[in-house]
C-alpha cells in the first residue's frame, strides 16, 4: 500500500466518470454549507466503491510542487473536496505545506492487488 499518487487518483476520476457519472472531475463537496466532517461515506459521495473523493476531506498526494511565496515553500499537494469547501471539486490540485493540519484534510492509500 501507499499514499495515493497523481496517477491514481486522476484514473480513479476516469473510472467513475466512464461507469457512473460522466462529469465526475468537476464534482464538489457538500454545498449546503454544512462545516461538520462527516464519517466516511456518509457524505453521499461512494461511486464505485470509492469514497469521498469529492466531498469531505482535502487529500494528501505524492505529489510534488514547486509553489512557494516570500516565506515559505509549499511543497505537498492536496486534492479533492473538503467539507467546508464549496469552491473545490474532485479533480481540484492545492498546495500545501508539509506542516499543516487540521480537520479539512486527510488522506487516502492505494492497495496493490497482486
């Protein structure tokens, strides 16, 4: 297992959109601007077994960035839809810092299947 990548996550996206929801990449979080973190799945957001890629928790990637301001660098990606987001989506790539934590992000893992 492992954190996911860049690659799996946006094939992740092309899989859902291709067998149940064509427009997938651009879903959004809970936009009744409910700020409670929900217990996984219960966002309604499970397409093809799996969770909370749209809604819920901002998510750690392998991903790499070069971003950086006058202070610091950012140099973590996070994607997804966060809980008390309603301007992220699904296919959606922020910077963050290797620091930061909070309730809004989490993470997801890969599992190889042999």
């Amino acid at each position: 297992s492992d954190l996911t990548n860049s690659y799996a996550w946006d094939t992740a996206i092309v899989f859902i959109q291709e067998m149940k929801n064509s427009n997938y990449a651009n879903a959004n979080c809970d936009t009744t601007g409910n700020d409670i973190l929900k217990n996984t799945g219960k966002t309604g957001d499970k397409v093809c077994n799996i969770f909370d890629m749209a809604a819920n928790l901002l998510e750690w990637t392998t991903e790499y960035s070069t971003n950086t301001n006058s202070s610091r660098a950012y140099p973590c990606i996070v994607r997804g839809g966060g809980y008390d987001y309603n301007v992220v989506y699904t296919a959606n790539r922020n910077y963050d810092d290797a620091t930061d934590s909070g309730s809004i992000i989490g993470f997801h893992v890969s599992l190889y299947i042999k």
